[in-house]
C-alpha cells in the first residue's frame, strides 16, 4: 500500500522528469545549426562536332533574391518586384572554367569526358578542402527530342558549411 509519502515522491519525480524533457526541447529548438551554401553547375554540351560550350560555374556574387521577387495573392494581386529587367538581376562576377565537348568531329570523346571528370573532381576536392561539405547533387539533361541533336548536360554539386 502506497503511502502518502510515496505519492509525493511519485508526482514530484514526474514534474522533474517533464521539466528535463521541455528543457531538452528548448535547448534543441534553440541550438538549430545554420549553413552558408556554395553552389558549382556543370554544363557539358552534347552537340556533336564539338559545336558546343561546356563550362564549370562557381564563386558567384553573393545576390539577395528579394527585389527580383514578385508575390502574387490568391485575390489576384501582387507585390511587383523591384526589378523588372533581366540586366537588372544579371551578374557579371563569378568563376568559369573551361571543359571539353562530349563530340568532336569524329564522333564522342572519351578522353574528353575523364579530362571534363578530373576537372570537376579537383574542383570538388579543393572545395572539401576548403571546408565545404558536399549536401546534394542534381543532374539533368536538356534536348528538344530526336530530331534536334543540340543538348546539354547540366549537373549542380551543393555545398554547405556551417556559420
């Protein structure tokens, strides 16, 4: 049988216990880690004859999106951006490196591909040496179908390093 004593323990146990819990969360609310993110786009053409350009992109300005936004409301109103034309949001400050084509006049090159894949893996390198982490990878390909051989390539590697 419990005693009075005994129910005092019990509930004052279970208030400590909800107070460590609620202080766990608050704690873990309040210790969210926030990141800087890099971002590098491959471009690769894949038109044949080696017509094309592919290029790396990294080291962009650093640009708020905010003036070039527009929010449209549900009654049909909006909030028009600030900045209306595209040389407006244009930025003309980044680094770009030069890759091979996929195609030459002869047809598709390999060693093209593994020179375009030693460059990429050195940019990669310095950029985890530099302390960035790799968070994500999106590829893609864009051509208008069969009957349009132009195309390319484009692959995005994700950076992120904490504040």
């Amino acid at each position: 049988m419990k005693t009075s004593k005994d129910i005092v323990i019990g509930i004052c146990a279970l208030i400590g216990f909800a107070a460590i819990i609620t202080g766990f969360k608050s704690e873990e609310i309040s210790t969210v880690q926030q990141y800087e993110y890099e971002i590098v786009t491959v471009v690769e053409s894949v038109v044949p004859k080696g017509l094309g350009r592919s290029r790396m992109i990294a080291k962009t300005e650093v640009v708020d999106y905010n003036p070039s936004t527009t929010v449209r409301m549900e009654d049909g109103e909006k909030d028009k951006s600030k900045n209306d034309k595209r040389k407006d949001i244009r930025t003309k400050a980044f680094e770009e490196t030069k890759l091979l084509n996929f195609y030459n006049i002869g047809g598709i090159r390999f060693n093209n591909i593994a020179t375009n894949d030693a460059m990429v893996k050195s940019k990669l390198n310095q950029m985890t040496a530099d302390g960035w982490e790799l968070a994500f990878v999106t590829g893609g390909v864009e051509s208008s179908g069969d009957k349009d051989p132009n195309g390319i390539y484009l692959s995005r590697y994700i950076f992120k390093k904490p504040l």
